[in-house]
C-alpha cells in the first residue's frame, strides 16, 4: 500500500519522485492542513461581514448567534448558496464566452471558427425555437448565439431562461415556477443571490436555499448552452479509442498538456499541432503529442480522441514526469503550484485567459481573432522548451490503459438506434422494465484529498456495475476510471453483473464499433452534464415517469470545486438523488442540513445525501434505485387494476 493517499500506481511513481526532489506536492499539502477547524467543516464561520469572522460557540453566552444576531442555520445557508454562486458563475461565463465566439464566427468575424456541426445547430436552433426554415448556417447559429447572449443580461423576471424552459419536461418547469426557483436571467439570479445574502439581508434558511437553487439552475442553463455551442463550433462527440494514464506522455516527443476547461484555444493547438510535426522533428523529437488534464482533456478527448494524462488531484505529476515541455491551461481547476513543480524542470507552464493568471508563468493572451497564431506560438514555445529537455530528469511511468470514449448524447442513441431504430430509448426503458438492468448512475466530479485520490470513483462503479447499473461519466471521476483501465470493454468482462453484461453485448452486436462498449460512458467535460440531464428527460419521457420517479442516481463521490455544489444543486432541483462522498459544509446546521438531505424530496423529488464510505454509499445508492423500480412497478399495477375496472 503506498504511503500516498491515491490508487493511482502512476501517481504513487511520481511523488517518489517530487520526494526525492523536495517538491511538495498538493498531496503534502493536504496532509499540512489536518486538522480542519471543525467551524469551517461544519459551515459555521462566517465572513461575510468585517466584524467576523464569527463562529457559532453554543455553549456561550451570546456565542450562539454571529456578532449581527445570525444564527447557524442562516450562516450554514448563505455559506452553501455562496458556492452555488461560484460555480454557476463559472460555469456560465465559459458559455457566455463559448456563446461571444459563436456570434462573431457567425457574422465572419473570425477566420479561424466555422460552424463544424450543422446537424447540432439545426436540433438546437429548433428546440430553442430558432427558425431555420430556407436560412442559411451563419444566419441561424447568429440567431442562436445571439438567444444564448440574451440568458446573461435578461431582467425581465417574467420572462424564463430559454434553455432551461425548451428542455425541461413541463412537470419539473411547474415545480421550479410554483416554488418560484425558475431563473430568468443569469446575471440577475447571480446578483439578487449576493445581495440576499449580504450582511443584514435575508436571514430565513429555506428562502436563502432557494434563491441558490434558482442560481443552480442559472449553472444548468449555462453549462447546457456552453455545451451545445462547442458542439456547433467544434463538432459532437463520436467514440473515440486512446489512452489514458501518465504513460500517455512521451519521452521521445514535445509534450503538450491542455488544461482547464474552455475548448476555445485548446482545439486550436490541437488543430496546429497537425501541421506542425516537422519543427518538432527539427528540433530532434519524433513528433508532438498532445495530452490532457482536467475538463479541457475531456474537451479534446471527447473530439479529437486527445490521450488523457491524469486528473486533478494529480495535475503535478504531470510536470514531475520531466518530460513535460508546456501546459497550456486556460481557466478553472488549475493549481497555482503548477509553477513551482516547473520550476523543478524545464516545463513551460502558459496562462491564457486575463481572468488566470499565476504569477512567474507566461500568458499568452488569447484572443479568438487570431487563435491559430496563438495556438502556433505556443506549441514553438514548448519545441523549443523541449530543445532545454534534461533527459536525465525524465521518467515517466509505463502505465496506460486503452480508453474508449466519446459518447455524446447523440452518439449514444446512434447506438441505440442499431438496436432499436425507431424508438433509441426503448432500448435502455426496456432493458430497466425487464429488470436486465436497475437504472442508471451518473458518476461525476472533482477529487478531493481529504479522502483518497480516485480509490471512491473506482469503488462506486465496479460495486454499481456488479449490480447491474448502466454507467454514464464526466469530468474527473470519467478520468478516475480511464486512468484505472476501466473505461474499455474488457472493464465489462471484469466488473458488470450477469444482467448488465447482457445488455452489453446486446449492443455490441448491434453497434457496429471495432471496440467494445466501455463499462461507463464518458459524456464529457462538467460542463457537460446537461447531456446526461437530457437523456434522463428523454427516458422519463419515454417510460411515462416524471424525472424524479427514474431509477436514476447521481455520485460525485470526491466533490471539491464550488461548480460541483451548483451541479449538485441543480441535479437535486431536477429530482435526482444525490450522493456526495464529502460531508458537507450544511452539517453545523440541523434544519439546513434536513431541508438539502430530506425535505428536499418532498419538493423536488431529489436530495442529497452525504457517504464518505464507497460500500455504504454504494448500497445507498443501489437501494434507492431498487426503491424507485419497485415504486414504478406498483404504480403501473394500480394503473392496470384501474384500467380493468
Ligand atoms: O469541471 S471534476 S476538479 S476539472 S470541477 Fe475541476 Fe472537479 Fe475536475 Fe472539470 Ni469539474
Ligand atoms: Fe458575523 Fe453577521 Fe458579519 Fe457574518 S454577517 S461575519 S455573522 S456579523
């Protein structure tokens, strides 16, 4: 057993190696921070206010309530709707920009953007409400670029978010509008939510979380538009075969990681690089090789097949590996002790947005008019980085493991369909009614160190997989099982339950693949998950179930970022059970804490739970699916009984 809190064997490699050297690696880091101060675990520090910070003391005469007279329970509420609020920012601000790109590519702006997808911007353009009849492709992603710019700065509050209202089953819109949670702008959602939670403003729980779940459901719309835009721009995914792992990086050429998550420059290096194969060879590599980590990987995995070299938690032993010319990262989820790991070597690490920088790096600046040149002088930078190679600094694990991925909405139901072509989802709506397999998890999120590095990812899925639960995967847990050798088809050999397995091969001999289907499907990057959304809406659809009666469960099992609190937010307000692999911060609180984990369900149909525990959130998680089927399975006999009668 390593003395590194990880299962990664790769990873256990290199922080010998950062040992050896003296780097301290976030692993260390974490380590340096027990213990946590209990105030901060449970929610119950706040610093919204310059008389804070203020803890909740009980026991202590005027200690139970904040320096202003809050008491925990709106303490607890405006920290966890705090979260919310950074990531939906984040997240939606990645579309805006996504969006601003489309609009200016559209009105031939740009020379280096065209519209890829045609199909894509057809099917959005008609869900939105576009019209597209005689039009031509520019004149219709302008009107769709232009319907997602309109999300940001709309203040009519009479008026919805257009994504959220054309794909959301009407059930679950009249939930949110009766509870008053239906956003209608983002940028508005976003400040009403600071503002309500401002020194001396709202001071009740249950409206303070619902003004955050309003904002959680401005994340949604945002990821949703970011994802169909780049698909517009870039193409949609296909499955794609490739590797994953720290053996992904190559000794013989200039590596290139891309990191982040926005795909507006990192599709452009991956575009260059092609073109650019003789200045590396010139400069005595074989080539270049493109690797990448965290979201902006998922990004270029998804389109362009572009090798995984490791996740978050992890993100340094890329450097370490020392063979690593340049990291291009662009904005989320980046250390900034990538730097220091550089320093330890020759690499290069590139800052490319003005809201991203560290200090001590390069910044490129990316500008969307000229992102071919960008994307050139980058990888120039990195063959030149490479030229400085020490090789004696180099080792890299000899660890990879085949990754078959690439499973956009689209590319799922064009398997479906070799199946089943006039009705894609009776594929999987039969496969649950026949009881072949239980339902489906989604399997999402970040790592987090307080627990160990990937070890929950893979637990979850082989015990959901061996219980015969389909697989869908994004963001860093799909890079967990990549990275572990379980995202292929002989993972379904090892792992999968009799029923699952069956279903498997049922749709390996329709498929039409040279590959096996994986054990999980890896729809993307986070902000991807509207795609796993949509098919659970097409599903309910399909079984005449509401959302929140799908035997569908959702497990971030190493939750980290503020953008996996507005994910799960937002997963809750569409009815889906939610388990987070963290405690989380709402505990300081009873009623806070009951309202997101009980009360919850009675509204939304969704709520969370909190398991640090694999095997026992495993069970949970396998119990709630079983509860929901035998709960279908009831109510479709008191249909038939009626019926009869
Ligand atoms: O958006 S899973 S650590 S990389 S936040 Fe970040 Fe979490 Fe990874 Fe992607 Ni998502
Ligand atoms: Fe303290 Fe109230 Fe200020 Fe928070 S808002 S820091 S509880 S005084």
């Amino acid at each position: 057993m390593s003395e590194y809190k990880t299962i990664d064997v790769a990873a256990t490699q290199m922080l010998d190696k950062a040992k050896e050297i003296g780097f301290l690696s976030t692993f260390d880091r974490a380590k340096a921070q027990e213990p946590r101060c209990t105030f901060g675990n449970t929610g119950i520090c706040c610093r919204i206010c310059l008389q804070g910070p203020c803890r909740i003391l009980p026991k202590k005469p005027g200690g139970n309530k904040g320096v202003c007279g809050a008491a925990d329970y709106t303490i607890v509420a405006r920290n966890t709707v705090r979260y919310i609020a950074g990531g939906a920012a984040a997240h939606s601000d990645h579309g805006r920009e996504i969006a601003e790109t489309l609009l200016h590519t559209a009105e031939g702006k740009l020379k280096d953007y065209q519209v890829t997808d045609v199909n894509k911007l057809m099917y959005v353009a008609k869900n939105i409400g576009v019209e597209t009849e005689g039009r031509d492709a520019n004149a219709i992603a302008k009107d769709v670029a232009n319907a997602a710019l309109a999300e940001f700065g709309r203040i009519d509050e009479a008026e919805e978010l257009t994504w959220l209202k054309s794909y959301a089953p009407e059930n679950t819109l009249n939930i949110w509008r009766k509870t008053t949670v239906m956003p209608s702008g983002i940028n508005l959602s976003l400040a009403k939510l600071l503002h309500q939670t401002h020194v001396g403003n709202d001071s009740d729980p249950v409206n303070i979380i619902f003004g955050g779940l309003k904002v959680a459901l401005c994340d949604i719309d945002g990821q949703h538009l970011a994802t169909d835009l780049s698909d517009i721009l870039f193409g949609t995914g296909v499955p794609v075969v490739t590797e994953a792992n720290l053996g992904a990086i190559k000794a013989d050429k200039v590596n290139i990681a891309v990191h982040g998550h926005n795909p507006l420059l990192s599709q452009m290096v991956v575009k260059a690089a092609k073109g650019m194969q003789d200045e590396a060879k010139a400069a005595g590599a074989t080539g270049i090789n493109l690797v990448g980590i965290c979201c902006t990987g998922n990004e270029v995995l998804m389109r362009e097949g572009v090798a995984i070299a490791t996740n978050f938690a992890t993100q340094e032993l890329a450097v370490m590996t020392g063979a690593m010319d340049a990291m291009v990262v662009d904005v989320q989820c980046i250390m900034p002790s990538l730097r220091s790991a550089a320093e330890c070597f020759h690499t290069k690490i590139v800052t490319t947005s003005p809201i991203m920088k560290i200090p001590g790096s390069y910044h490129y600046a990316f500008d969307e008019h000229r992102a071919m040149d960008s994307a050139k002088e980058i990888i120039r930078l990195a063959i030149d980085a490479y030229k400085t190679r020490d090789k004696a600094k180099v080792s890299i694990p000899n660890i990879t493991n085949k990754v078959v991925a690439g499973f956009s909405l689209e590319a799922m139901l064009n398997i479906f369909k070799k199946v089943n072509p006039d009705n894609p989802m009776r594929v999987i709506a039969d496969a649950i009614e026949a009881g072949e397999i239980k339902g489906i998890a989604a399997l999402i999120g970040c790592n987090n160190l307080k627990g160990t590095h990937d070890q929950n990812h893979t637990a979850i899925a082989q015990e959901l997989a061996k219980n015969d639960v389909l697989l869908l995967a994004g963001g860093c847990s799909a890079q967990a099982h990549a990275l572990a050798g379980m995202m292929n088809g002989e993972a379904v050999q090892q792992y999968a339950g009799e029923g699952l397995k069956k279903f498997y091969a049922r749709l390996n001999a329709a498929s039409g693949l040279t590959e096996d289907l994986p054990l999980m499907f890896h729809m993307g990057s986070c902000v991807d998950y509207s795609r796993m959304q949509v098919f659970v809406n097409m599903l309910a659809a399909e079984m005449g179930l509401d959302n929140s009666e799908v035997p569908y469960v959702v497990s971030a099992p190493e939750a980290m970022s503020e953008k996996a609190v507005a994910i799960g937010s937002w997963n809750v307000a569409y009815g889906n059970p939610t388990h987070v692999g963290v405690i989380a911060p709402t505990v300081g609180s009873q009623l806070v804490n009951d309202v997101v984990t009980k009360i919850a369900e009675d509204v939304f149909g969704g709520y969370f739970f909190w398991e640090p525990d694999a095997a026992k959130a495993s069970a949970r998680l396998i119990d709630i699916l079983e509860e929901r089927n035998w709960k279908n399975v009831m109510r479709k006999k008191a249909r038939d009984a009626k019926a009869a009668n």
